[in-house]
C-alpha cells in the first residue's frame, strides 16, 4: 500500500477465525472499540437502555389499571382487550409508515427517538382526561402509533455501537423496554399511590426518555449506510430471503408473547380468587410485574448466551421452553399460588428471551441501507399479528375456562423454530461471505 492511501476495505483474518475491517484495525477499533470508545460505549447502553424503559412504560398503563376501568367504565372482557389491542394497532400503524417512508433510515433516530417519545408520553397522559371507553381507544392507539418511532430507532441505534457482542447489547436494551412496560402494574401495586399517579407517572416517565436520548445519545463507530427515499425499499426488504424467514421466526415468536404478557395478569388474579384467595390483590400485582419483568433477565441472558452459541441455537431453545410453558401452565390454574407463580416467572423469563436476537439477525442480514426499514417491517408484521391472540384469547376463556387457554400459543413457537431452522441452514451454507457477528 502506497503511503498515504486509504486501507482497503477488504475483510482480514482475525484470531479465532471472525474477519475484522482493516479500517477498524488501522483506527485500533477491534469489533468492538477499544480506549474512550470502549467506555462510552457502555455509558450509551445504559442512557439508551434506561430511555427504553422509561419510555415503554406507557405501553400497559391501561391494561395494569383495566380492572377499575372495567369497573367504573361497565367494560366487557373484549373492551378490556381492546386497550391494549388499540396500543398494539397504533403500533402497526406507526411502523408502517416508519416503513414506507424510509424514516428511520433517512430520519436521524435520536431526532426520531426523541420526538415520539414526548408525544407518546403526552397521549398516555389523555387518558386521564377521558371518562370513556370510546374516548380512551383514541388515546391509546395515538399513544402506541408515537411508540413506532422509539422500539424499532433503538435497535439500530445501539447496533451502531456494538458489532462484536450486538446480540447482548440488543437484548439489554429489549430487557429493559421490557421492564418498562411491567412498570405500571409495580406502580399499581404500590398502596400510596392513585391511579392518577400510575398514568401520570408512566407519561413523565417518557417524556424524561425522550430528553435523555436528545442530550446523552449519539451514534456509534459503525453507522450503517444511507439511501435516498425509495418506495421500492419495502419491497427489497420482503425479497431477501434470509431477511424474509428472520421475520417469519419472529412472526411465531410475537403470536404468543403480548397474549401472555395481557392475560397473564387476569390468569393470576383469577387462580388466586379460584385456589381460595390466599394472595391478595397487591401480591398479585406483584406476581403480574414478575412475570412481564422476568423477561428483562431472559433478554440478557439471552443476548449473552446468542453471542456464544449461535442466535438460531438460542431463539430455538427459547420458544420450544416457552411453548412448553403455554402447553403446562393451564394445568395449573387454582393450585397454590406459590406454585403457580414460579412457573409464570419461567415463561415470561423465556416468552421473551429471544427477542431481541430476530432483531440482531435483522441487523445482520438484511440489506444494510435499509436495516431501519427492515426492523421496522419486522416489527410492524409482528404486532399486526398479536391483535388476533389478543382479541381471541378472552373468547377461549370464556368457550373452555382458564385451564385450556394458553396451549394455542404454542403454535406459535412450533411455527417460528421451523423457519429459524431453515434461516439456520442458509447462513451455514458455504456460498456468499459470512456477515460479521453472525449466529452459528
């Protein structure tokens, strides 16, 4: 190489067999960063991470505050679904046009970030305005449509920092929006405060987030490429296969989780009033909060173990635990409550622990000037997806009773380690160049 040319971007071989960009090498980052890069880049793990769960914290304010609603508002067990459902089709809406407008590519995603973070912080907050279901659902759906901008942006904003260890970095930031969104039933549970207090407190909460990113977050030394606007983006997204099953997998994975996350807390509270009322209604908020925020530690755990073993390996063992969970926990409704509870906590610790790897796989599969947009499609197909076991599962109950409620959520699991398996098969293929960091 003459002096003073520029290093070619040609991959080298690294110890151990991973191939490292000699741009990376010359500059002393080593697939990760190393000196004050290195530092900061735990330092924005922690304000991103922190951000996450202040920010979700709106997700599940009506659902943790449903049962007075459904008292004072007259709701049926479907209108109940439906605040969270709306939460869940605002989303959907959200990410669509997040997609088709190629914002979160072309869109800086700490602007992105931060600016629907206020804004679902304020929607949240219209909940105490209104005094009706039908007031409420417009509420909600705005509040969910503004969280588009904060889930997917995320993502993508700490794979900026992380190459080496993407899998761990993604799943502490998914623990801690996971987290977040069990916050409000931890609210709830605390006897000094209102339900004023929960709702107000969870809308503070996001605004904070989107101040936190604006003034304590910048990308990383692996930005990923832009592209102009392009409405055949999308399309470019659904045609690359191995973008395509990454999505199917996590597809599976999403038709169970937000229906055991919102019946979960009704399953409880009804095994508990069924086995003789020895929890009372706080032990079962907390019981509720345990079961969403386990899935915090299965997020780490998960992105620590994906790192080491493959992320193919671990989704798979994931979702054949946590289907396993849905198919036994039935068999259990009305035992003691101190039986029951643990194996919720296994679930939710599992329901979500490989999460956040179908986003890693995103990150490096996909085409890489449209990895905003591919996140965000993938998430927007997924939550379109939990409407319909959101809105189905009450109508089970009520057909066969809480014993055989659960079990059709493991269709889901089944479903997406069969595409994760054939997404497995195609990267271990020996045609094309391994992408750096990639599963097994």
């Amino acid at each position: 190489m003459q002096r003073g040319s520029p290093p070619s971007r040609t991959s080298a071989p690294w110890p151990g067999g991973r191939e490292v960009d000699p741009i990376e090498s010359a500059s002393g980052i080593t697939g990760a960063v190393t000196g004050g890069s290195r530092r900061e880049r735990w330092r924005i793990l922690a304000v991103l991470s922190l951000a996450e769960l202040l920010a979700m914290s709106v997700w599940f304010t009506a659902s943790a505050i449903g049962p007075e609603l459904q008292l004072e508002w007259g709701l049926s067990a479907s209108q109940l679904g439906w605040l969270t459902t709306v939460v869940q089709l605002g989303f959907v809406a959200g990410t669509a046009c997040v997609a088709l407008l190629n914002l979160a590519d072309i869109v800086p995603s700490k602007l992105l970030f931060s600016s629907t973070a206020v804004l679902a912080g304020i929607c949240n907050g219209l909940l105490l305005l209104t005094g009706s279901f039908s007031l409420a659902l417009p509420a909600r759906f705005m509040t969910g449509f503004f969280l588009a901008g904060v889930y997917p942006p995320a993502m993508k904003m700490i794979a900026t920092w992380f190459r080496d260890g993407r899998g761990m970095a993604i799943g502490t930031v998914v623990g801690a929006l996971t987290v977040g969104k069990a916050t409000p039933y931890l609210l709830k549970a605390l006897p000094a405060l209102s339900l004023s207090w929960v709702v107000g407190g969870a809308s503070i909460a996001a605004v904070t987030a989107g101040v936190l990113v604006l003034f304590f977050y910048r990308d990383g030394p692996f930005p990923f490429s832009r592209a102009p606007f392009s409405w055949g983006l999308v399309h470019r997204v659904l045609a690359h296969r191995q973008t395509r099953l990454a999505t199917l997998g996590y597809l599976g994975h999403m038709w169970e989780l937000y229906a055991m996350w919102t019946w979960v807390p009704a399953f409880l509270l009804a095994s508990a009033a069924t086995g003789g009322g020895e929890a009372g209604p706080g032990i079962v908020e907390v019981a509720s909060f345990g079961a969403i925020a386990a899935g915090g530690l299965g997020c780490v755990w998960g992105g620590w173990a994906a790192d080491r073993f493959g992320r193919e390996r671990v989704v798979s063992l994931a979702m054949g635990i946590s289907g396993l969970c849905s198919l036994a926990v039935g068999l259990f409704f009305g035992w003691s409550f101190w039986i029951l509870v643990p194996m919720v906590w296994i679930w939710g610790f599992f329901v979500v622990a490989d999460s956040a790897q179908f986003s890693a796989m995103v990150t490096e599969v996909a085409p890489q000037e449209a990895v905003g947009t591919a996140l965000t499609l993938q998430t927007s197909l997924g939550f379109l997806l939990t409407m319909v076991t959101i809105q189905g599962l009450p109508l089970l109950t009520s057909a066969a009773g809480w014993a055989w409620t659960f079990p059709v959520l493991a269709l889901g699991p089944a479903f997406g380690i069969g595409a994760i398996m054939r997404l497995s098969r195609l990267r271990q293929a020996p045609a094309g160049p391994r992408r750096p960091g990639g599963g097994v």
